[in-house]
C-alpha cells in the first residue's frame, strides 16, 4: 500500500522539517509513505475566506483519484488513542486499498468538496496545533502506528 499526506503550503520552520523528514524515512521501512505539498494560495487578502478553501480544495483534489482511501485531520475528525489509530491503519492495510491519503489542510479547513470527497475524518487532538506542527506529530503518530502493528518497542502502554 501507498500512503500519502497532502499539506497545503511549505514549512519555514526547519526544526519541524528535520522532524518530517525522519519519521518519513522511519515510515519507508514499513510502506511507501510520501508527502505532497500543495502550493499556498496567493492574494489571500483579496479572497473571502470560503473562495480560498474552495481554492485549496481544487487543489487537494487534483491530487486524488477515485481509488484512494481519503481521510481528513480534521478537529472534527474521530479521536483515537495510538494503538486505536493503529488498529485502523491496519484495517486500511488489509482492505486491499492501494493508497491511503491523509490530508492536513489550509488554515480555514476544508472546502465542502473536500469534506463531500473524504471517506472519514481524523483529530489528532481537541487543542489546536499550527499547520506545520500538526504534520510532525502526525508523522510521528504513524511512525508509532507501524512500532505498535510490528511489536516493537517504541510505544509504551
């Protein structure tokens, strides 16, 4: 299976960066994980704020096909404990999908197409995180995923 995350806008933090980057290396040992950035949307302050969800929407789209398995960090998503989401992750793993994509959006959310064209909905907490923190704890929690599925000993319960 292919898992991709979807980010809208690059990261300028390079501590967060160095974060991503090696839980991806540690989740390639698993699966072909691969991260997709979406370009921001320019002139932001011209656009109301559902123009520019609507505009971002357009873009994560482009990048799904029918096939694939979408879920949405979304705070309103479903809250899972680790070894929870990592029971999930395996079901997605055995259902025979052949790309599972998470998606972190832009700043206001998601268009309602995006929301029409998830299959479900994630939180990663109930506090809000900045978009670029949120993808390295998001990499980090499916990096713990995969220790919790192969017994290894990185997560302790």
């Amino acid at each position: 299976m292919n898992i991709e995350l979807i980010v809208v806008g690059k990261t300028d933090m390079r501590e967060v960066e160095a974060l991503v980057d090696m839980y991806t290396k540690r989740i390639n040992h698993y699966a072909r994980f691969a991260i997709t950035t979406i370009a921001d949307v320019r002139n932001t302050k011209k656009l109301s704020v559902s123009e520019q969800k609507r505009l971002e929407g357009e873009m994560i789209l482009k990048n799904i096909v029918d096939s694939d398995h979408v879920m949405l960090l979304d705070e309103h998503g479903a809250e899972l404990r680790s070894i929870e989401f990592a029971e999930r992750l395996q079901r997605h793993l055995a259902s025979g999908v052949k790309r599972l994509v998470f998606v972190i959006g832009g700043p206001y959310g998601f268009s309602d197409a995006v929301y029409a064209r998830a299959n479900s909905k994630l939180s990663l907490s109930k506090m809000t995180f900045s978009h670029q923190i949120v993808r390295a704890i998001f990499t980090e929690q499916l990096y713990r995923a995969f220790t919790i599925l192969r017994n290894e000993p990185y997560h302790h319960e």
